[in-house]
C-alpha cells in the first residue's frame, strides 16, 4: 500500500477482541507507516466467566513469540483437548460423545472412524462411537495434559482454558512492544466526513480523534458500525433460539480435572463447565422463550449442586452477524461484528481470523472496495459456516423431554441449503466426506468434526439396544491409545510443574 504520510487506526474498546486485533494488525503492519491507538473506557465491565479456546489460540501466542508458560501462568490457563457434550443426544445408548481436536496420532483411527460410520449407515452393526476413535477423547477421561513428553516427538493439536479479563491484560501489557498506544477516553460522540465515512471521535473531555480507520471492538453496543454507520445485522435467531446466559463460579477440585470443556443439555438449553486453576467457570446458555430467568437459576444452581442463594449473573446475547463488517473506514471485530452462541467455543477463532484477513487486506489495498469486498465475503461465509455447525447440534438431537428441544428439531427448512444437503447425504448413506469437499467448506469444520457430531447423536439408520461386540480391530486402536497415553503427564501435575519451574505462587487458588 502507498502511503505518504503515516496512516492512524484507533481501536475503539479493549477487552481480548480490542487487544488480540491491535496486536494482530500491528504484527502484521510492522515497518509501515501506521499507527495504532487502542481507545477503552475505564469504567466498562468485563465478563470474566471463563472462556474456552479452539487450537488457534496456540498458533497466536506462538505468532507473537510468547511462550505458552508465561501467559498461561499469568491467566488462570488450562488445556482443553476438546469438548464432552453431555445428555444432548436424547438416547440412552449415546448419553454422551467428545468433540476431540486433532492428534497427529490420530491418522489411524480417523480412517477407521469414517469407515465404520459408513458401514453402519448402510445397515452393519459396527461400533463407531467417536470417542473410541481419537486419542484425546482418552487423554481428557484420564485428566492427561496433550502435551507429550520430549521423547514422543508426535505433533498434537489443543486449545486452552483461560480467564478471559486476565488474558486481555496480558495482552495489554505486551501492547506497548509491538507499538501500540494505549489511551482512556468514553466516546460522546461520533462525527461523520461528508462522504458519510467516519471523521472523528468525541471524547468526554472535549478532545476530538481523527483517523483514517477505526476498527470497532465496542461488544454488543457496536458503537460505530452498529449505531452509528446503521450497519444492517442479519440475526440467526430463527436457527438459534439461545440468547441469554447466566453464569456462576464453583471451586476447583483437581480430582475432577478433565482437560475438556464439558457441555450438558438441560432443559431449555446447555451448561458450560471450564475448568481454570483458580476456580470452575459454569454457565447457563438458554433460551429467555422458552424458559424464564428465574426458573433458569433454579434449574441451573440444581444442576451445580449449590445453595439456592447463591448468586448468579446474567449476560444478554446477540445472536447473528452485521452484512458488512467492513463497512466505510470502519472494520468491526468482537462482539460487535457478530456472534455464535459460544457451544464450539469459536468467539476467539472469529476474532482472530478477522483480524488476519482485515489486515492483510487494508496493508494490500487500503480502503480499496474490491479489498473491503474481499473480506466482507470471506467473513459472512466463516460466520455462515461455523453457524451451520452449531446449528446442526440442535437439529440432529432426539430429545422430546421439553417444548424447546421440539422446537429446535422443528423447522428444518429454515437451514441453510448447505446443511440440508450435508444432513441428507448422512441420512442417505453417501460419503460425506465427498460432499463437504464439493461444498468446500472443511476450512470450518473438518469431516472429523461433523462424523463426530452426527454420529455422537447416535444418527444411524436403526438403532441398537445393545452394543455391538467390540471387533478386534477396535480393541487394538483402543490398546495403542492406552499405550500412548503414557507418554502423557497429569494434568494438575504439569501445571504444578510449570508453576515451580517458574517460581509462581500457589495456581490452584481457589482449592480448599
């Protein structure tokens, strides 16, 4: 990109999408003539419910050469080897399955897994659960950190657990050594330039900010793109009926410290369990439809196990996506370009990618259209797709325990042709393998993903009341995932050993 004088960006709120999207732009901007200003106002509240990670959240720390130790220690961290969906299917043969992510060693029960789905859509009586395939559906039941020791040189894919405020504040911190400026200010106002792009941001002391971009980073308020450019906002409501969560913290118990997210169905939606080193996140994501808040908190405290009093807080959620998430000279990243219910724990994936592609775009072409087109369009598809995923554990369910697991099975047609056409071509016996590659949408989810999903709902063309006899094939794969498992260390355990080796106070804090 030409430029003749130093281009300004102001990133207008913090939090992990303000800090992940200034570091990422000014990464990738380093030696040209842009400037960065991230812009938050002190007094906005974070929600610290502790969040979980996909394995992109490693590839970004390893990007910005900061070593896993360090921010780990300093954010609560965990690792995740995937996510246990608990009581989702609604059959008493699949009460529950795991979303596992990706092991180099996994090559061979992968090839078997979609081998066995396939038989058994067309009437065999294989075993093809998606946990007996994928070794770190075996590394979570044994609360095995997926970090091998240096003698297994095997390449493994995990994501983390973390405190979300505290992540933001490392990120913070690590600010200023990618150039980055911080500045406390509450907007009052926004002015416009005469060809409707945005001139200027109005601070409350009277100071008037300039720029020749803003990314907006303001949350659900998406105070540029939403309120103040009228961005048009395509909602997903009538596919995801969840928009509010409550959330509580419970105390760590590291006798019940599995390196997964756990995911149970309840009655009018799921709960999350994040386990972190100073405490357990939990929350409750419902639909406020089907469900009032009041009986949501009951229901939710009886599922934690807690007293009746104890405090719960509510979050409010906007399901759906801005048309135009880079709309005149502003780009909204966060929250406030859009939002996925947060059941695959794709709200930092989406932050991450944004930004990538935002800022590869702007340093190629500037305020270009065909560059802003560019990346509108690659954004809608990634939103479109992952939705399409989340979408599919809804409507693939067999429950008919409440109104709102009938509603969610209800309204097939209302699904994105792509995932009519995928589910038709499970339910038809055809290689779904063949028809993701010929939608080419595995860039979202891979066939793993969806072989996982649809047949840890127990999709098949009949179903078995007893389990089908264990083939000798199967009990191999499941002795040479025991067996590596013991290249393996204790969860607890290597955190505790990060933590000495770094001389950090006490991690597991909240442990009485």
């Amino acid at each position: 990109m030409q430029q003749h004088k130093p281009q300004q960006v102001v990133v207008v709120g913090g939090g992990t999408a303000g800090w992940m999207t200034a570091l990422i732009c000014a990464k990738q901007w380093q030696g040209k003539a842009i400037a960065i200003t991230l812009l938050e106002a002190q007094e906005i509240p974070r929600n610290g419910v502790g969040e979980g990670s996909t394995p992109a959240l490693k590839r970004f720390f390893d990007w910005l050469e900061i070593p896993e130790a360090e921010w780990m220690l300093a954010c609560d961290a965990t690792f995740k080897a995937g996510i246990r969906f608990e009581s989702w299917s609604g059959l008493a043969t699949h009460p529950s399955y795991f979303h596992a992510f990706p092991n180099e060693l996994d090559r061979r029960g992968e090839a078997l897994f979609y081998q066995r789905c396939q038989a058994r859509l067309k009437g065999a009586q294989w075993g093809c659960h998606p946990d007996d395939f994928f070794l770190a559906s075996y590394l979570s039941d044994k609360q095995l950190a997926p970090k091998p020791e240096p003698h297994f040189p095997f390449l493994h894919s995990y994501g983390y657990h973390f405190d979300a405020n505290k992540v933001a504040h490392f990120l913070q911190q690590k600010a200023p050594l990618f150039g980055v400026v911080h500045r406390y200010g509450r907007i009052t106002a926004v002015e416009s330039a005469v060809n409707g792009d945005i001139a200027a941001l109005v601070l409350e002391n009277g100071e008037r900010m300039s720029a020749d971009l803003f990314i907006d980073c303001s949350g659900f308020r998406s105070l540029l793109l939403g309120q103040h450019l009228r961005g048009q906002f395509q909602s997903y409501q009538d596919v995801l009926f969840n928009d509010t969560a409550i959330t509580l913290a419970t105390d760590v118990d590291t006798q019940q410290f599995y390196t997964c997210t756990t995911s149970t169905a309840l009655s009018a939606g799921w709960v999350w369990r994040i386990p972190l080193t100073s405490r357990v996140g939990n929350g409750y994501v419902y639909s406020s439809s089907h469900i009032s808040d009041e009986q949501a908190a009951i229901e939710f405290r009886q599922h934690l196990g807690v007293s009746p009093e104890s405090e719960v807080r509510k979050l409010t959620m906007k399901v759906g996506r801005y048309e135009q998430q880079w709309l005149r000279n502003c780009m909204a990243i966060g929250l406030s370009q859009g939002f996925i219910e947060p059941l695959e724990a794709t709200g930092l994936f989406v932050i991450q990618q944004s930004a990538a592609i935002f800022a590869k775009a702007y340093l190629d072409g500037g305020l270009s259209d065909a560059h802003r087109d560019y990346v509108n369009s690659r954004l809608r598809d990634m939103f479109d797709g992952i939705k399409d995923y989340i979408v599919a554990h809804y409507k693939t369910t067999s429950r008919q325990d409440t109104q709102y697991w009938r509603d969610n099975q209800a309204g097939l047609e209302k699904v994105s042709p792509s995932l009519q056409q995928l589910l038709a071509s499970w339910y038809e016996g055809k290689d779904l393998q063949q028809e993701i590659a010929r939608q080419n949408i595995a860039q979202f989810y891979s066939p793993m993903s969806w072989y996982s999903l649809l047949s840890g709902m127990g999709l098949f063309p009949s179903q078995v009341t007893t389990a089908p006899e264990a083939d000798q094939a199967l009990l191999e794969l499941g002795d040479y995932y025991q067996r590596c498992c013991l290249n393996y260390a204790n969860h607890v355990q290597y955190l505790e050993k990060l933590r000495k080796h770094h001389a950090v106070p006490n991690i597991f804090a909240a442990i009485r």
